[in-house]
C-alpha cells in the first residue's frame, strides 16, 4: 500500500491520437520509464495533462489508464478541474473508485470565489471523499490568491493534506515552508509547482515537487531531489540544478502542455499532439528545446 506522498511527482500528459482521441495505451511506456528512473508519484489531469480540454469519460479514462500501468507500485494523483461543486464531486469519487492514492483539485475559476466560499467548497467535497485532496494553488488560472495564513487555514479541513503550490509567489512560499520547519504539527504539507523554485523550495524543507519536467527528464529530477533533499550536498545539487534551470526556465516560457509534448517526442516518446486550441511549439523552440535536452545525463 502507497504511503504519504513524497518526493518527485511527474506531472504527465494526456496521449492522444492523431484524430485528437485519447490514447490510453501510451500511458503504459510513459509512466513506466518514470517508474524506472527512481521518481515518486505521478500527477495525471492536471495542467499538463490538458484537464480542462477533457469530457469527463475521456479524463476517466486516462486515470484509469495511468492507474493499471503503475500496478500499485507508485502513487496516481488525479488532478480536477470543474466549476461545479456536484460536477468535482462526481469527478472525484469516481476518481477513487478507479483507485487514485488522492485528488488534486482546483479551485472553480472564471469567477474566483471569496475564502469564506472558497473553504466551503473544499470541505463540501472533503465530506464525499475519502482519499487525501491536495490543494492546486494557480492563481495565474483560476484568479484565486490566498496568502500562506489561509492556505494553512484550508489544511484544517478533513482530507485536504496536500498543496502544490503553483503561485510562483516566493514569499508566501517561503511563509510555508519556514511555518512547516518550525512547527511539529502541520496541517497541509507544501509539494512545489513552479519548476524555477525547486532548488529554493527544496532547500527549504518542501515535501516534494510536482513538474513536468520530471515527465521529460525523470531520471535527472529524481537524481537531484536525492542530491538536495535527501543527501543534503548542496554543492553537488547546484551542478544538478544548472540543466534543470535551464529546462525549467525554457518549460515556463512556452505553453507547457505543449513544452512537455515536444520534449517527450524529442526524446522519443510520441504523446501525440494538443487539443486545439493549443497549439505545438514553433520551430525555433523546438529547436531551443532540442538544445537543451541534448545537455542531459540520461540517454534512454
């Protein structure tokens, strides 16, 4: 049985076919090269993996997909995006019926909530699930900022053990981390989301991270997070770090979906192309991320 989450967590796509249909078999070969390279946990549905452009039997249907391809061996987090209370219950349970470790949930976005309204909707969903929920912080979608003092506030509700924080905000960050460090008891536990603080995030006690750059370079991701958090060589880890940065640095300059899609197939692994309306990277930044991904250490 899969324990706390901890460590390394890929965020992966959504294969899809030419036609623009899921393609459930190609979720085997990409979670099993991440298996293979010492990463912790998959994230499926969730930004990278396209969520919002998914009906729900397609999202279900790559969750399961992921879930038997791992066989239990490592945690599948579902990610959830709706603007429903019943619609991200209905999304959960039957997440965890597929058999998700736990639940990512979005808040509604379009029209951000207040916190008052924000906190009864997780609790609301809280009271229908029975698996961890983590917290998806992505102010930059959904319109919703909270400062570290109601994030903490939100960890008080049953379930809701887990946040990736995907603000990008250092500060509020560093207000986490350094409350987790000087408290025994901690009610949500920080996995970083935004790749170029991972260093910082980690260096700072973080329960993990959560990228798609792990989807691409599984192998380094996991290699550094041992370096850093584990093995405490900061020297070392800065060696490590210097790709990373780069190929995090180039992940949040594009549209990520299509970042970690053309990745996967410059080192050959056909996810298949975007849900319009995205769209695939340029041809000079493919071949900037070309560039980049020559530098890794790993050659599978």
């Amino acid at each position: 049985m899969v324990g706390e989450l901890k460590g390394v967590l890929a965020a992966v796509p959504t294969p899809m076919n030419k036609d623009g249909t899921i393609n459930t078999a190609m979720a085997k070969p990409i979670a099993e090269r991440i298996l293979k390279a010492g990463v912790d946990g998959i994230v499926t549905t969730g930004t990278t993996g396209e969520v919002t452009a998914l009906s729900f039997e397609e999202h279900q249907s790559i969750v399961k997909a992921y879930v038997e391809a791992v066989r239990g061996k490592t945690p599948i987090i579902a990610g959830i995006a709706t603007n429903s209370t019943k619609e991200t219950i209905k999304y959960c349970q039957s997440s965890e019926k597929i058999g998700v470790h736990a639940v990512m949930v979005v808040p509604p976005f379009y029209d951000p909530l207040p916190f008052n309204t924000l906190k009864t909707f997780y609790q609301t969903i809280s009271d229908h699930v029975n698996i961890p929920m983590m917290y998806y912080n992505l102010p930059g979608a959904t319109g919703v900022h909270l400062t570290a003092e109601q994030i903490r506030e939100l960890g008080t509700i049953k379930n809701l053990k887990y946040l990736k924080d995907t603000s990008g905000n250092a500060k509020e960050q560093v207000d986490l981390l350094v409350y987790e460090q000087q408290t025994a008891q901690v009610d949500i536990q920080t996995f970083n989301g935004w790749d170029t603080l991972c260093f910082s995030a980690l260096a700072l006690g973080a329960q993990g991270i959560i990228v798609g750059i792990a989807t691409i370079v599984p192998e380094e991701c996991a290699q550094f997070y041992k370096t850093l958090a584990v093995d405490g060589n900061l020297q070392e880890a800065r060696k490590q770090w210097a790709f990373l940065w780069e190929l995090a640095s180039f992940m949040e300059s594009v549209n990520y979906p299509a970042g970690v899609k053309a990745g996967l197939e410059i080192i050959g692994i056909d996810a298949g192309p975007l849900r319009e309306p995205t769209l695939p990277l340029s041809k000079n930044e493919l071949e900037q991320l070309r560039g980049i991904l020559a530098k890794r250490t790993s050659k599978d």
